[in-house]
C-alpha cells in the first residue's frame, strides 16, 4: 500500500488535505467521491508540488489540446487519442508527459488525475477536466477551457507587445549612459589635468563619478546583479510576493491597470470553471490560485468564508474592499439573474478592453516622456564636458 496526500472538500466547501494508504490513486479518489466529497487531488506522499516544477509551454499545450479534442470528437478512444498526439509531439518532455498519461488512463486512472500528476499543467486545466469528468461532458468543457486560452494569450500577446518599445527605449538610454560615464567621461579628465584649469562644479561632480564607475564599475555591477537576484528569490516568498504586489498596485495609473488586468483574469477563469460544473467555492479557489497578484488571490480565499455561510458572492467581493465597484454590480447582476458565467465573461471582457486602452494611452505619453528625459540627460552630461573647454576659448579671445 503507498500513502497518497488527498486534497478535498465536504458538501458544505470547508477544504481539508488528508494523508492515507491505497493501492492506486484512482482508488482513493473514488472512494471519497462516493461518499459525498468533492477530490482536489490526490497525489503520492512526498511529490514535489506541481507549482515548483518546470510549467508546459502554453502555445505547445493549446495546440495539443485543440488536437485532443478534434480527436476526441472523431471518437478515437482517449488513450488512442494520447498516443497518437506524443508520438507526433515535438516538444520532447511533453511527449514523455503524454505517453506517461496514456499509460496512466490505461491501467484506469483518470484523466484528470494522470495530468495532475505530471505537474507542470495549468490548476485550472486539471481542474475543469476533472468537472468535465464528473459531469459526463469532458469535449464541450475542454472546448471551453481552449476558447479561454485563447482569448487570454492573445491579451497576453498584445500586452507584452505594447510593452516592447518602452522597454527597448530604456535600455538603449541605460547603455549610452554607462558608455558616456565609463567611456568618454575618463577621457576629457585626462584632458583636463593635461591643461591643469580650474573646472565649473558639475564638470568636477561628473568627472568624480566617471573615475569611480571605471575604478569600481566591475564590483558596482556584480553588487547591483546580486542584489536583483536576492529581491527576485525574495519576491518568490510569500511575504515578498506580497510586499511587490502590493508596491504594483500602488503605482499610480499602471496600479490601476495592473489591478483590472488580474480582474479579468480571474473573472473569466471563474466562468470557465462555472460553465464546466464545477461548485462555487472550489471554482473560486481554484481561480484565486490561477492569478499573479497575491492580494486579490488572497482577497479571493478571504471571499471563500462569507460563501461557504450563504452569503452572495458580490456580498463577499465587497467585503474585501479590492475590487473595482464595477465588477462588484456586475457579478450581483449575474447573481440576481441566475447568469452568473456569463456576466463574469462580460466582466473580464469589459476590463480587457480598458486595460488595452489605458496601455495604450500610457504608451504614447511614455515614450516621448523617455525621449525628452535622454536628450535632457545628454544634453547636461555633454554641457559639463565641454563648459571648461568654452570658458577657455573665451578666456583666449579676451586676451
């Protein structure tokens, strides 16, 4: 017997994670689905979570899913269908993640359960192919679960698109800066202690800082590369997760963006989730832990409790005092009207749609922002250069 770790939840959604012998994963799934509860998952006892294994890449997992549905629709068996797809698979550790789930599905675990054990594949994903399993409808939920990939990576698309520009723009001003303080700067001072003349105070400041950047620049640099890779393993912590998204969404006009963006995000996750069958509060958590920003993932857990009590789920949003008005009416509209799916894929539509265009607002007033700032910068470091050089030409005319 091998003991398993079992996640789950009772008819009344109070979560709780067990540890038991069974034989097979599968058995033990079963044996707490027929008894009323609801399996998260189940997995054997010291596997690594799935969140700290290598994640699929998601372009390769849409197509595979497209694949898999075509097929499933054409009536190939599912492990047929498996098969098939990682030997044609070109990624190679999803081909071996492939053919390790059909061997799975063969020997009669489910679906869900041998991709949960992969790790690596999207929560959400595991999730709504256990609610199309349970539900008897696993192509149309899957079809689901491909309409909303779709649609987020194309967001995500356009997203890191508007972002390229701006961000080439900074480090091409961040390089001329480092080439002019480490490069040019150390020259005109070897200049001017040839003409031994007395320099102007930002001439003297600029040239000090051009001999420590080439005296000390190597160590300036390792210090500064240590230092964003400790705040980077910091911010993988829960406190530090916390504490940056937090700094994010204080950040005025982008806190507001970045603020919408993870309410869509977690609007249409929610619907995806709802639409496929799954509970309310395991779909909300599984929701909360699909997003990036920590507050409203745990603004989300907090909004469980009121639920689990038989308050509206509006009710429990407003409570957390972290979602925008708007997105509170809208769900309470949804709720009154028994909508509740469709109205939060209008949310996330309606968010979508104002994060686009806020970005792009943000964009053309960042990038002539940027220009004037590195033309001034430029302007300033050459006018402390050449000022002594200036004086001296007119000091010559004089005389």
């Amino acid at each position: 017997m091998t003991e398993f770790v079992i996640k789950l939840a009772d008819e009344r959604g109070r979560v709780q994670e067990q540890t038991l012998p069974a034989a097979t994963a599968d058995e033990l799934r079963s044996r707490f689905t027929q008894a009323g509860y609801y399996v998260y998952s189940v997995k054997p006892r010291g596997v690594g979570s799935a969140s700290k294994r290598k994640k699929v890449k998601l372009e390769s997992f849409l197509i595979f899913n497209q694949q898999f549905v075509t097929l499933i629709k054409a009536g190939l068996p599912i492990p047929g269908s498996l098969q098939l797809l990682g030997r044609r698979q070109k990624d190679l550790r999803l081909k071996a993640q492939l053919e390790n789930i059909a061997e799975r599905v063969k020997t009669g675990e489910s679906l869900s359960a041998a991709f949960d054990a992969q790790g690596g594949f999207p929560l959400v994903y595991t999730t709504t192919l256990l609610a199309g399993e349970r539900s008897g409808n696993l192509e149309e939920v899957l079809q689901r679960y491909l309409d909303f990939q779709r649609i987020s990576l194309t967001f995500r698309k356009k997203l890191k698109a508007s972002m390229v520009y701006p961000v080439l723009l900074v480090t091409l001003v961040l390089g001329l800066f480092v080439f002019l303080i480490t490069f040019v700067v150390p020259r005109f001072a070897t200049l001017y202690d040839q003409l031994n003349t007395p320099l102007p105070a930002i001439t003297v400041f600029l040239l000090h800082v051009g001999n420590i950047a080439q005296s000390y620049g190597i160590y300036i640099g390792v210090a500064v590369i240590i230092t964003v890779f400790l705040l980077y393993r910091w911010s993988k912590t829960d406190a530090g997760a916390l504490m940056v998204d937090r700094f994010r969404l204080a950040i005025p006009l982008f806190g507001q963006v970045w603020l919408k963006y993870q309410v869509a995000l977690f609007s249409r996750t929610l619907s995806t989730l709802l639409t496929g069958g799954l509970p309310l509060v395991p779909s909300l958590e599984t929701a909360a832990r699909s997003i990036s920003s920590r507050q409203i993932s745990n603004a989300v857990f907090n909004s469980v409790t009121s639920v689990r009590e038989g308050k509206n789920l509006s009710f429990s949003m407003e409570t957390t005092k972290v979602f925008p008005e708007l997105a509170i009416e809208m769900v309470e509209v949804g709720e009154s009207t028994g909508a509740l799916p469709a109205m939060l894929n209008s949310v996330a539509g309606f968010f979508e749609e104002d994060v686009e265009t806020s970005l792009t607002a943000a964009m053309s007033l960042i990038e002539p922002t940027i220009l004037i700032a590195m033309g001034i910068a430029v302007a300033i470091i050459l006018m402390a250069l050449y000022l002594p050089i200036l004086q001296l030409g007119a000091g010559a005319v004089n005389h």
